[in-house]
C-alpha cells in the first residue's frame, strides 16, 4: 500500500512539473472597466496644451481568469510608459506579474509621464503620475470584480488607413516624412471579442498599426484616433462593453491622411528655429511638439485647426467601424482556454548619434551600448501574444505572422517598458528619416533577433 501511494505521489509531482498550473485549461471568465483619467482644465501641465481639451482620456482594460490563474490587458491614453507599475498592480490587484500586458496607445496628444531623472517637473504633470497610477490599479480591481463566464472569438479585417511614412521628397529628393503608397504597410485589425455566455458583448481587443500623431504640436490634450475608434465601439453597444486598443508595429506607420498635422509641424518647428529658441532641426520639432515651446508665439490659421480634428473623426470612426463589422462575422468562440506566459530578452549592437539633424541627411554614430529589447508571449486560448517593446516597422511584424506556429498571433507593441526605441528593417538602413537616424540599433541584428527570439517562446508554449 505504502508502495502504491508514493507511486502515486511520483506521478502527481510528474504532472504537476510537466503540466504548470499556469497553462491549465479551465473556463474563461472575462471582466472589463474603464476609468476617466483626464484633469481638470487647471490641472493640465502649464506647457503644452494652450487649447485645452478636445476629448477624454482613459485607462482601459481586460481580465481573464481561467480559474487555474488569470491575465490583464491594460491601455493608456498616453505616449509611452514604464515597467514600474506592473509589480504594483500584481501585489495589489492579484494579476501575476507575466500575465500583464499594459500599453499606450501612443498618442501624441495626451501627457507625457515624468522622466526618473527629470528635474523641475511641472506639479501638475506630478499629480497626473500619481492619479495615473492609482486609476490603473483601480481599473484592475474593477475589471476583477465584474468576472463574469464567458467565452472568446478571434478574427481579422483590414483597413486602409495607415500609410509607410518613409518617403523621398518630390522637390528636395531626400528621404521624409510622407506618405510612400508603394512602401511596406500592414492593413490587418485583428479583433478579439470577449462575450458573455448568452452572446452580449463583454469586452473588445482591437489591434492595429498606425502612429495616433493626428494631433500632434495641436497644443490640445486629446486620445487621437484610438481614443476615438474606442468611443465609437463603445457608444455603439451603449457604453456596456469596453474596447481596447493596442498598437501593432508602426514604426513606419502615419495615418494616410496627415497633411493638417505636417502643415502644424512645420510651421512650429520653422518659428521654432527662427526664434532662436532652437538649435537645430531635432530639437525644434521636440520643442514645438511635446514641450509646447512656441505656443506663446505662434499663430495658427483655427481651419487648419479644425481640418485636424475632423481627420481624428474620421480616422476613428472608420477603424471602429471595421472593428465591428469584423465581430459580427467572427463565428467561432471558445469558452475553455489556457493562459501561458514566457519571456526572453534580445540584445544588439548599439550606436550614439553625434550630430542632430532630423532628417533628410545622413547621420555619424560612435559605437554605443547594447540594446536590449524585451519580449513577452502571452497565449490565451488559442491566440498567441507576442509583446515587446520598442517601436518596430511594419516588416518585422508581417515576417512573424508568416513563420509564427500560431494561426492567431497578435504583436503588440510600445508594451511593459520593455526597450528598444525606433526598430527598422536591415533594409530601411540609408533611408534618412528621422526613425531610421534616431535608431539606437546598428543594423543587421534587430530584425531577425526579434522574430527568432518570438518563434523561440512559441517553440516553449507548444511543448
């Protein structure tokens, strides 16, 4: 008897090494929240948004629980964040630490977080972080409280928006910022629907690659097209679902039509330099961007103004509306799922640049130090995360969707601070945007290690 218990036993701790409780199959529960982040008009940071508020800003999020473990997708009206908060919303929201995934969406328009080492940090700017970070934790908690049995569907649709944005200037013939209609651009909305067991919509993630710089140097805070895009889904299901967006690779990506903005850019950066209040070209598009530096000098025509957010309209409600024409022919859904996590980090070369043109001019690079870049596969069911930092082309991302095992692999980007700054394709090397010149990377590593390093983890999640 003795023989036969620690038979069994043996056998027990066999299956429970070789069969992780994370990657269990059990029934999908999915909760939902979103909170209203955005401050008052006197609390907006002094610098930066002379115009006020077009539209609201949200953290938005997902939770699946399988009853073995559970897994967070979280997004932010913002341009980029870090990994700091992830260990706080795990101990305080109860979310292992590798099953969050929490992104920006990558505006333009939104506020910027303080830098660790920044200085003279606006107050304002100060209270955003920290009600920031309390809203992100909350939306968890709520997303946890309203679990509810469900089940999940996958499928894709396209659309015709984004356009590569490394383009040679008809006039100067050297490499800029424009649309480049021939130039690599993936047009896929991959859509992940999360529905109740009796067929209503829970909760919606939506994934497509496109800069949200529609209002960028507008001097208003605003959530761009995904901001919009999100709204439009949801008003359309009366505000009971919550849809999130996340950025696929767009490191070549703008919007197809993006002239008001480029108009805008171009007159700040020019007064910008004219002034004397920059340097050089690098520095006057970040001072008349992010930092609102001539906005106590400048003079914008209000139609130019209002040709921009008209576009933001326009771009949002077209990509909401692919998104929902996308669920209403998704017609397969499970209810039993896995969650499975793994993560690796790949290093490359890394270069300094030593002069500050913005674009159309090459660039000189002492050698610098190596780049690391983090990525996270996250499985849910039968689809396959593939989450990393930095801000990849397009070509990197259609690469893995053709070698990747998994018939449903979604890259998410920008994601968990994990590193990387502007990744091009070893062929966009020579093109003189500012992008490729203000990549930390030398060539020839980025590209391959990144998809390799993505089929490693997916090699992992099938055994």
């Amino acid at each position: 008897m003795r023989s036969i218990r620690l038979f069994n036993t043996i056998i027990l701790l066999w299956f429970l090494i070789s069969f992780p409780l994370f990657s269990q199959v059990g029934n999908l529960r999915v909760g939902a929240a979103r909170i209203d982040i955005t401050p008052a008009l006197d609390a907006l940071p002094a610098k930066g948004y002379p115009r006020g508020i077009r539209d609201h800003i949200y953290v938005r999020t997902i939770v699946v629980d399988n009853s073995f473990t559970s897994a967070a997708f979280i997004t932010v009206d913002i341009d980029g964040i870090g990994a700091g908060l992830i260990p706080k919303i795990s101990s305080e929201a109860g979310v292992p630490e590798e099953n969050i995934v929490i992104s920006p969406t990558h505006t333009h328009s939104g506020i910027q977080l303080p830098r660790g080492n920044a200085s003279d940090v606006d107050p304002n700017r100060l209270i955003f972080a920290k009600n920031f970070e309390k809203s992100i934790i909350e939306s968890v908690k709520l997303a946890r409280e309203n679990l509810q049995p469900a089940s999940v569907g996958y499928s894709t649709g396209s659309a015709y928006l984004n356009v590569n944005r490394n383009a040679i200037d008809p006039f100067t013939r050297q490499w800029t910022q424009a649309p480049n209609y021939d130039g690599p651009s993936d047009k896929t909305v991959a859509v992940v629907t999360y529905r109740s067991l009796n067929g209503e919509p829970i909760a919606i993630f939506y994934n497509y690659g496109m800069h949200g710089n529609s209002s960028y140097m507008s001097g208003i805070l605003t959530g761009d097209f995904p901001g919009e895009a999100s709204r439009y889904i949801e008003r359309f299901y009366d505000n009971k679902v919550v849809a999130v967006y996340s950025p696929s690779a767009q490191g070549d990506q703008n919007p197809r039509y993006l002239q008001p903005m480029l108009d805008i850019e171009k007159i700040k950066s020019d007064l910008a330099l004219s002034s004397g209040r920059a340097k050089n070209s690098e520095e006057a598009n970040k001072m008349a961007g992010f930092e609102g530096a001539v906005d106590d000098i400048v003079n914008i025509d209000p139609h130019l103004y209002e040709r921009q957010s008209q576009m933001i309209s326009a771009l949002g409600a077209f990509l909401g509306e692919e998104v929902l024409r996308v669920i209403k022919y998704t017609t397969r859904y499970n209810s039993e799922i896995r969650i499975y996590s793994c993560d690796t980090t790949v290093t490359c070369p890394g270069r300094t640049r030593t002069n500050f043109n913005r674009e159309g001019f090459a660039a000189t690079y002492t050698d610098g130090n190596q780049v690391n870049i983090g990525l996270k596969l996250l499985v849910i069911g039968s689809i396959a995360y593939a989450v990393m930092g930095g801000d990849p082309f397009s070509r990197i991302k259609e690469q893995l969707m053709d070698e990747a095992p998994f018939n449903h692999t979604i890259m998410v980007v920008m994601s968990n601070g994990l590193g990387g700054g502007y990744i091009p394709t070893d062929d966009a090397y020579g093109m003189n945007t500012f992008q490729v010149l203000g990549s930390r990377l030398k060539p020839g590593c980025a590209e391959r290690a990144i998809i390799n390093g993505f089929l490693n983890l997916m090699d992992k999640a099938w055994r």
